[in-house]
C-alpha cells in the first residue's frame, strides 16, 4: 500500500476559504497489472437533519477545489496473486416426471451379409470313367397255351341314306275341284277392281281416307293404316294482334316460328312467380331427318327458368296439367336470358300459354317418322274485336325443304267465316311440319284457325 502525505500550508488560509494539497509523483514504471475484475464505487451522502438558518449574509465568495496527484519514482514489481479458485456449478433436478410409451414412426433394421469371391476359376472337373448299365430281363419258361375259345359274337352294319340337292320336275296335276274356288276368283276379281285395296266398309267407311291409304302407299311407298293408329287431330290456334300486309303464322307468339334443326328448345318459365303447376309439353325429338314423338311433364318454379326432361326440335302443344289454374304466361323456349321469367329475345320463344289461358294455341304441328296426316278439314275466321278481311294459307314443309302453300282460304267480318271440307284430303308426309299462315290489310286484327284430320300409321 503506498502513503502519500501532502504538503499543507495554512491549512485553512488566511481567507479561510481556500484549501491547497498538492500531491506530485515522479518516475513510476509499472509493470503492466493484472486485475480479474474491478469494482469502483462512488457514494456520496448528505444529510441535514432539522437545520434552519435564517438569510445568509456573504461578501463575494470564490471557492476553488484543487486535486493535484503527483508519483515520484515508484517502482512496482510483478505482483503475485494466490492461487485463483474458478468455480462453476449446473445444478439440474427433475422431480415428478412422467414420459408416455415412447413411439417411433418407423424403425428399419437391417443386415447386410455379403460374400464375394472375386476373379474365382475352376478347372474342369476331372471323372473317371462311369458305366451305366440298365438290365431288364424277360423269360418265359416252358409256355403252353390251350386253343382259345370264343364266344358267339354278331356283326351289324348300319346305312343310312340322306338325299340332298334332289331336283324333281315340276310335277303336272290337273285342276282340282274346289267348290269354293268360283268364290275365292270372284273375290279376286272385284278386289282388282277397286285397285287390289282390302278394306272392309266398317274398317274405313270415309272414301277420303281409302283414296289417301293408296296415295301414299302409290306416292311414298309406305303401307298405312288410319284404323290401327286410331287418333284424330284437331289444330286450332289465335293469332296476336296482325301486322298490316305480313304473312304471320296463326299463334299467340306473333310473327312466324323460327324453326330449329337440333333439340335446342330446352327450357319453360312463367310470367307469374305464383305458377309452381304441372305443365304437360307435347312435342318432338329430332335425329338426322327423323322426328320422334314425346310427351313430357314439367313443373314450372315461377319465373325462374326450368329445364325440360328431354330437349326437342318441335314443340306442339303444352297445357295444364293440375288442379290449379295459370296466373301468368307460360313460355317455352332454347337456353336464352330472360327477364320476369320470359326470353328477352322473342325469336327464340317456340310456343306460349297466354295469360289467362290454361293452354296453347298454335295452328302448327309436326308428324313422326311413324305417322302420315290426312287433313280433312280447315276453319278460318276473324275475331270480333276488329273489323277485317283476313287471307289464310295451309303450309306443309318436307324434310329439307321449305313450306309449300298447299290450300288457301279467306274470311272476313263482313263475309263470314270459311269452313272448308277438303275433298281430296291433304297428305301430310311423315317427318314434315304443317302450319296455317294469314295476312290482311288491317293493323291489329286477331283471327282464329283450325285444321282436323287423321294419322295414319306407317304398317310396312
């Protein structure tokens, strides 16, 4: 430990405010020193208990602290420490401790053994000589055999004759005697008569329809029947409101249908979100050139569009088929927007239920692949609602054809209605559409159309 004594004069000063320690040190070489570690701590506490003084009085004051270290000549030597202690502890308990069943994802034991022989080579295998010998030794010692007896036995032999390809000539017999023979010739010879056509009086009893079984069968080459079909038709529709010099097809829609040449009529919907009915929808399917007859039901969602069982290329007829009436209009047509429940796009609408009606009415049709139609009659009139005079054409359209005027008729409000009786019929061929066409000079007229006839079932 070194001292140190400073040098003090006056220790209080004649001011007795100033206080000088001077403290000098010179020629101190050290040795660099080693400390582990160094704590320097600075504390200064003042106290003043209970201290009162009144306003102090002080002439000008200086005070001045001065700090003067000063080393001369200190030597230090390599300072020796004791044998330093380092201690470090990790204490570490577990107390309570449960570990579950350990579980390993997978465990893979394996051994390997392997044995190689590298490069080996052998000699050929060197054998003496090896004999085989197979003895079989058969003797027979002093045989004797008797005379061999046998036993009645028969012998049969079995032909059998198949003729084939035997040509015989056509044997000559004399006519026989038949006493019905004068009948079955006369029967014969009335049938050619009347064409070679068998039908019976009761069978057929209208001689339109007689004269159309043997036109079609002369004109298309089908054999048909009306008796084995058995079904009548009656067409009946209302036009919308006319437009002045346009040919408009006799429906509610307006205008003309656009026909379509695939199953693209799809889809039916109401005007009212009140009609959840059972609609029946008559139409056909189309394949190629062939059309197919269906009927389907439907039950509508109110506006909301519904799709139909089956898509079809025609569409006949559609009706109620429940126990509650229709509110609003009933419209089927292809996939398209609609709005309120009815396509946006009226070219694409194929047949409607008007409001306040509970079915079609659509003076058009279409026939199968298994059906003829003889039409017999026709019924054209104007509405009372407007005064009028009123063109009306039948239309019939084949495969890959185009509508053909086939009849032509005119009423008026003045000169009465047309109801027509058609004599000949008109054949409508299997596969083909028919319609009733109208036209008049007068805005706004509404006109009423009806066809009846026949099918006629294709038999051969």
């Amino acid at each position: 430990m070194l001292g140190f004594s400073p040098l003090a004069s006056n220790p209080l000063g004649d001011d007795g405010g100033v206080t000088n320690i001077e403290l000098t040190a010179s020629n101190i070489a050290s040795q660099a020193p080693s400390v582990d570690n160094t704590t320097l701590t600075q504390t200064h506490s003042l106290d003043a208990d209970d201290l009162s003084s009144g306003s102090p009085l002080l002439q000008t004051v200086s005070l001045t602290q001065s700090h003067i270290v000063t080393s001369v000549d200190l030597t230090f030597g390599t300072p020796v420490l004791g044998g330093p202690s380092i201690t470090q502890e990790h204490d570490l308990t577990f107390l309570g401790i449960l570990t579950g069943i350990p579980v390993l994802p997978q465990a893979n034991v394996a051994e390997d053994e392997t044995f190689t022989a590298p490069a080996t080579e052998t000699e050929s295998p060197d054998i003496g000589t090896v004999n085989l010998a197979q003895n079989q030794n058969l003797s027979a010692n002093s045989l004797t055999t008797q005379q061999p007896t046998v036993s009645i036995f028969a012998l049969s032999q079995t032909s059998v004759i198949q003729p084939d390809d035997i040509l015989t000539p056509v044997p000559d017999v004399d006519e026989p005697v038949d006493p019905n023979a004068i009948i079955v010739r006369e029967i014969e010879e009335i049938e050619q008569m009347f064409g070679g056509w068998q039908r019976r009086t009761y069978e057929v009893p209208d001689g339109r329809l007689v004269q159309s079984e043997r036109e079609i069968q002369s004109t298309h080459g089908d054999v048909v029947s009306i008796d084995r079909k058995a079904k009548s038709l009656l067409k009946f529709g209302k036009s919308a409101e006319l437009v002045a010099n346009t040919l408009e097809t006799v429906w509610t829609v307006g205008g003309n249908e656009a026909y379509v040449s695939d199953n693209d009529i799809t889809h039916i919907s109401s005007s009212s979100g009140f009609d959840t009915q059972e609609v029946r929808v008559e139409g056909h399917t189309i394949s190629g050139d062939d059309l197919t007859f269906v009927v389907q039901l439907v039950t509508l969602s109110g506006q909301t569009p519904v799709a139909l069982n089956t898509g079809v290329a025609r569409i006949s007829r559609i009706s109620n088929n429940s126990g509650t009436e229709l509110v609003g209009r009933v419209v089927a047509y292809e996939d398209t927007a609609t709005s309120n429940g009815v396509p946006t796009d009226e070219t694409k609408i194929h047949i409607d239920i008007p409001l306040g009606f509970q079915q079609s009415f659509k003076a058009a049709t279409s026939f199968s692949k298994e059906d003829y139609y003889v039409m017999t009659g026709f019924y054209g009139a104007v509405s009372a609602k407007q005064s009028a005079a009123v063109d009306f054409y039948i239309e019939v359209k084949k495969p890959n054809g185009v509508f053909l005027q086939t009849a032509c008729f005119t009423a008026s409000s003045t000169g009465g209605n047309s109801d027509i009786s058609l004599d000949p019929a008109i054949i409508v061929p299997k596969n083909s559409d028919v319609r009733v066409r109208c036209e008049t000079t007068d805005n706004n007229a509404v006109v009423f159309g009806i066809f009846k006839g026949y099918l006629a079932k294709v038999t051969g």
